[in-house]
C-alpha cells in the first residue's frame, strides 16, 4: 500500500496549513513532524508546486543560525563548488548513504550504552566485583598450582626425595 504524504499547504504571506489537522502551523511545528518522522509535502497554495526542499532548508539554515551550527562556513564551501561539477549528481547519493552509516552507528552505540545503563549502579557494581572475585581466585589457582608442581620437583630439605636426607 502506498504511503500517503501529509499535505501542508504555503500560502504567499508565508503561512502555512496542514490540511491533516486543518489549522496553521509553524515552521517549528513543522521541525517537529521531521524529527517524529512524519512524511508529508509542502506545496504552493496556488500552484501547487512542492516547496518541500526550500522550506526545510529553511528550518535547517534558522536552526544554523541560533544555536550551535552543524555546518562548518568550510563545508558549506565545499557544497557550493559541487554545484555545476561534474560529480554534482553523486554528491547527493554520497551524502546520504555516508549519514545513514553514521545513525547506524549511533544507533549501535547507543544500544550498546544503553545495555550498560539498564543495569543499577548496585548490580553493575556487584558484577564487576564478582569479575574481580573470579580473576582474583583464578590468580591464586595458578599461584598454588605453580607453587604445588615447583614443591614436587625440588622438595624442602629433610622430606623424602631431596638428595642429602636419611630414610628413617
């Protein structure tokens, strides 16, 4: 079954309706569906033409602008150039496979960290003291078994086997 995108209509004075809910929304608001993975279109009122691109762009440049920006002035440079180059077309490809590597990553990364933080700090605590435990008696083990096989090979004077004593 194809997937049906949510329609969110702009409008000259820049406002912006989503047609699903029936009321205007902010550019914000509109944030908000990307980051809850909302799939929907933004087209001109009158037109009809998609201005999807051009309106997350937005969001992404206002972002750029307030807070800590993602994109380096170096590496907005550097697309710029690909623009008109011949390897403008796999730029694009490029840029997206190399970010879903990275949240695939992340996502491992994450699992992973959150596979340690699930635990208590009392229970982390009790297993890593339970590993210590076991190194530590496996440590001895190996004391005694060294000590027990070099005991047996050269024994202590007066003990039967050591050259030198008398048999009683």
């Amino acid at each position: 079954m194809a997937q049906t995108n949510r329609i969110i209509k702009k409008y000259p004075n820049r406002r912006l309706y989503d047609t699903e809910i029936s009321s205007y929304i902010t550019l914000e608001e509109v944030r908000q569906l990307v980051l809850d993975g909302e799939h929907f279109e933004v087209r001109d009122a009158k037109s009809g033409e998609d201005l999807t691109r051009s309106v997350l762009l937005q969001i992404i440049s206002e972002h750029e602008e307030k807070g800590q920006p993602m994109l380096s002035p170096q590496l907005l440079s550097q697309i710029i150039r690909f623009y008109g180059d011949s390897l403008q077309g796999f730029m694009g490809p490029y840029l997206e496979r190399s970010l879903q590597v990275f949240l695939d990553q992340q996502q491992q990364f994450r699992t992973q960290l959150n596979s340690l933080m699930g635990q208590t700090p009392w229970s982390l605590l009790n297993e890593l003291t339970e590993r210590n435990m076991d190194a530590w008696k496996s440590m001895q083990r190996g004391f005694l078994d060294v000590a027990s096989q070099s005991s047996q090979a050269n024994p202590a004077p007066g003990q039967p086997g050591r050259p030198g004593t008398k048999k009683p």
